[in-house]
C-alpha cells in the first residue's frame, strides 16, 4: 500500500506540477498579481505539464489584506515562488501576515511556505495534512531535486499549527475567512476558503477551470464536494487551477461534467470486458477539446481510478 502510495504521489505531482490597493495588474519580472478588489490577490500560475518546464509555479496562490493583517490561501511549489509571493504582499501592505492557509497537500501549493517562517504566522490545513505532509515527505523532496533543480533549496515541509476537523473562521478584523474542510475528494486534504467581505469562495483543487481536473483520491466523493460548493452563498470563485470566475456554478457544472464523463465511461469498460488501456483511450473522449492538458492528465486519472472502480 505504502509504494501504491507513493506511486501515487509521482502521478500526482506530474499532473499538478502548474489597506493601499495597487494598480489592476501588479508586475515584477514574470510574477504577475491580479488585484481582484477590496483586498484580494491573485498570482495565476502557469498551465504547464511537468514536461513543458515545470518550476513549482502553475497553481494559483492568493492573499486577502483585513485591517488586522493578511491571510495567505496557497504559496507555490517552491521557496522561490513563495518569496515572490510574499515580496509581491509587502508591495502592496505593511500589515502583518496572520495566517497562511493550504487547500490540500499537493507540492505546487505547499513548498512556499518556509518563505512565511520568518513572519510567524499560523498555518492553516486539513486535519489530515501533517500527517499526508510526513507521509509524501521523502518522495516529495526526491521529486523537487529531479524537477526543480536548484529552486527545490529550502523548499522545506512546514505543517499547520491549526489543524481544521470542523469549519472556523478566521478574524482577519473588518472580515473573516471560513475554512471548511471535506472528506476523500480530490485529496484527503482539501479545505475551502470563503471571505465574508466580498463573498469570494477559494476551492483549492476541488474546482479547476481550463485545466483538465486531477483526481487523486475518490471521484465519487469530488462529484459530492462539488454539489457542497454549489449551495454556498458567492459571487466568485478562485479555482485552484485557472481563472477567477463570477460565473462560478458553470464553473462547477464543467468540472462534474467531466467527472461524470470519466466515472460513467470507466464504468462501461470495466462491463464490457475492457482493459485499462482501453479505458485511456475511451474514457471521457467527449472532453477532449474542452480542457487544456487532457490527453495527459485524463490518461492519469483513468490509471488512478480503474482499478478502484474494478472492485466496486
């Protein structure tokens, strides 16, 4: 189990492996910020395989900026990415930064944390996201060297202080941030962010737009995040993978049609007798021209899934 796991993991991150308000579009070098307005920020990594030049940037990491101090939801796939984050934050304000909160495990959206150490705040996670942090440790810090090179240097594991069983609100002064956490979706990890000021929902992985959707851990119970995600009273969303999206129940509804696509077909192959690699081959195909990066990342999810399905 643990080397199926760890297998996993090497599919996985092959897959994810992309107060004074500035002007709309905040440059330094290639680190573009989107100011989304009344205080949130969004830095959109890139859509890029392993393959096409991965550097730990192709997730999208944010920040929301309370009276009190700054709330940090994500920080990239390196220390590097994450002093760039944090260099992109002081441009913008002096406040302290309180919390820094991580979706779910994956290494694009936790390795820029140790860029936040020397600011002390608390870090944010799933209940379960120490202990996925432990368990992915060796084979994350093996996978950094090999595709990262250099920027892989210092890009240390740091765990959350709050460990989230149950919602909670953290005060951020003129607005507080609800963190929810899920059951086995698209990690065992996954919270969402909702800001109470602007009503701006924060999915992690549980949503991606553009992006062919990767699922790691159970279908079934994305498909049932993703119902949860549609009752919340937003007027946007940030996704982990892709653009911000006011449209944010269409976003919701492409994600579970692709999904429904995968399980549906998969289901079929496994009936008629078929193998896995005609699963990779069939599965979802009425996707295919919808989402960026799919003949790769569904072939992954058909791996990952089938041979769960197999044993429904």
């Amino acid at each position: 189990m643990q080397r199926f796991s760890l297998l996993l993991v090497s599919f996985i991150i092959i897959s994810c492996a992309q107060a004074q308000e500035k002007p709309d579009t905040e440059k330094e070098a290639t680190f573009a910020i989107e100011n989304v307005g009344n205080g949130i920020y969004v830095h959109h990594g890139k859509h890029l395989d392993i393959d096409d030049g991965y550097q730990g940037d192709i997730c999208n990491i944010s920040f929301v900026v309370g009276n009190k101090g700054v709330a940090v939801i994500d920080t990239g796939g390196s220390i590097k990415v994450g002093n760039q984050l944090r260099d992109a934050i002081k441009k913008v304000t002096d406040k302290p930064i309180l919390y820094v909160i991580n979706t779910h495990v994956h290494p694009d959206h936790i390795f820029g944390n140790a860029a936040f150490k020397q600011d002390k705040p608390q870090f944010v996670g799933h209940a379960k996201l120490g202990d996925a942090m432990q368990l992915r440790q060796e084979a994350y810090d093996k996978l950094n060297i090999r595709y990262l090179g250099a920027d892989a240097k210092g890009s240390e594991i740091v765990k959350p202080t709050i460990l989230v069983k149950d919602p909670i609100d953290l005060d951020l002064g003129d607005r507080t941030l609800k963190v929810t956490p899920y059951p086995n979706a698209h990690t065992n990890t996954d919270i969402s962010v909702i800001d109470s000021k602007t009503s701006t929902l924060f999915t992690g992985d549980l949503l991606f737009i553009e992006r062919t959707p990767v699922i790691e851990v159970d279908i079934k119970g994305l498909i049932a995040a993703i119902e949860t995600l549609k009752t919340y009273p937003v007027k946007q969303v940030v996704p982990g993978h892709g653009p911000v999206a006011q449209d944010w129940i269409a976003a919701l509804n492409n994600e579970q049609r692709y999904l429904n696509a995968v399980l549906t077909d998969i289901r079929a192959t496994i009936k008629s007798g078929g193998d896995m690699g005609k699963a990779m081959d069939t599965a979802a195909a009425s996707e295919k021209d919808k989402w960026l990066l799919f003949d790769i990342a569904n072939r992954r999810n058909v791996n990952t899934l089938y041979p769960a399905l197999e044993w429904e």
